[in-house]
C-alpha cells in the first residue's frame, strides 16, 4: 500500500483542490478530505513511470 499511495498522490493532490468542495466558509469545522476509495480510484503506474517519477523527484530534491 505505500508505494501505492506514494505515486497516486501527486496526481490526486491538484484534483482535489481543482474540485471547488473545500470552501472556507461556516464555522471554524475540520476540513473534509475526500480520501475514501482513494486506492480504487488510483490510476495503476507502471515501473517505468515510478521510476521516472523518482529520478525527476530526486533531482528536484538535489540529490
């Protein structure tokens, strides 16, 4: 599941906030994430792409 997780999230991350459901108003409540069936939602990355991913990861990083 980490490995997973890990390369879903940048691609879920901008949808997320391109959805318009986080609004700020109302009272001062938790906001709520939408993470359910995250995992089944995920688009399936192949070795190729984790590994592209990585290395421009960790040429960002400095590394």
């Amino acid at each position: 599941p980490g490995r997973g997780q890990a390369a879903s999230q940048p691609r879920s991350a901008p949808a997320a906030g391109g959805r318009g459901g986080y609004r700020r108003t109302g009272a001062s409540r938790k906001p709520v994430l939408p993470v359910v069936g995250d995992d089944a939602a995920a688009p399936e990355v192949s070795p190729e792409e984790l590994e592209e991913i990585l290395q421009l990861a960790r040429k960002l990083d400095g590394k």
